[in-house]
C-alpha cells in the first residue's frame, strides 16, 4: 500500500511542477517552440480560390471534349448549393422529398 502512495504522490508532484512551470513561463508554447504558421488565413482564402478555378478550368475541358457546354463560377456555386440541399434533405426521415429532389437534379442536368 505504500507503494502505491508513494507512486501516486510522485506523479501528482511532476504534473505540480510542471504546471507551475508552464505557469511561470513568460511567452507561449508557440513561443517555446519558435513555431508560425505557415500560411495566414487570406493566403489561405487566396489559394483556395485558385484551386477552384483549376478545378473548374479541368471539369470544363472534359465538357468540351463531350460537346457539352462549360460552367461558369456561378453554374459551380449552383450545383454545389443543390449538392447540400440534397445532403440535407438526405439526412431527414422524408425519402420522397429527396427523391423529387433527386429527379429535379437530373432533369437540370439533362438541360445543361
């Protein structure tokens, strides 16, 4: 039973003393560390736009190549907007309403 008093009272002293090192500490951990993040959140903004119009760039070359007309940003935003009213309607009890969703997805599809 000491043993175990003993064991416990150490690990319980470690975490004090390294709380109160952690306290005592002026900066942050990222300070500790010498750690920035890589990139700010407009870069970040920024390259995630690029990579939408690549995306779309790339989608619009196969169109082509099947005849099919390209889409534009506000074509993507369209069908993007669609694809989460389909997941939301999918997460309901209601499989009519996504089924009459489903098939008016298709039929804008045929159209375009």
């Amino acid at each position: 039973m000491d043993v175990i008093l003993v064991t416990t009272g150490m690990v319980v002293f470690i975490v004090l003393v390294l709380v109160l090192i952690g306290r005592a500490y002026p900066g942050s951990g990222a300070d500790l560390l010498d750690w920035k993040p890589t990139q700010d959140f407009e870069t970040q903004a920024m390259l995630e736009q690029d990579d939408i119009s690549q995306m779309l760039e790339a989608q619009n070359k196969y169109r082509r190549r099947r005849g099919a007309p390209d889409l534009t940003s506000t074509d993507a935003q369209r069908m993007a907007q669609e694809d989460n009213q389909a997941r939301r309607a999918g997460r309901g009890s209601d499989p009519e309403a996504l089924a009459e969703l489903e098939e008016e997805l298709r039929r804008r599809d045929d159209r375009g």
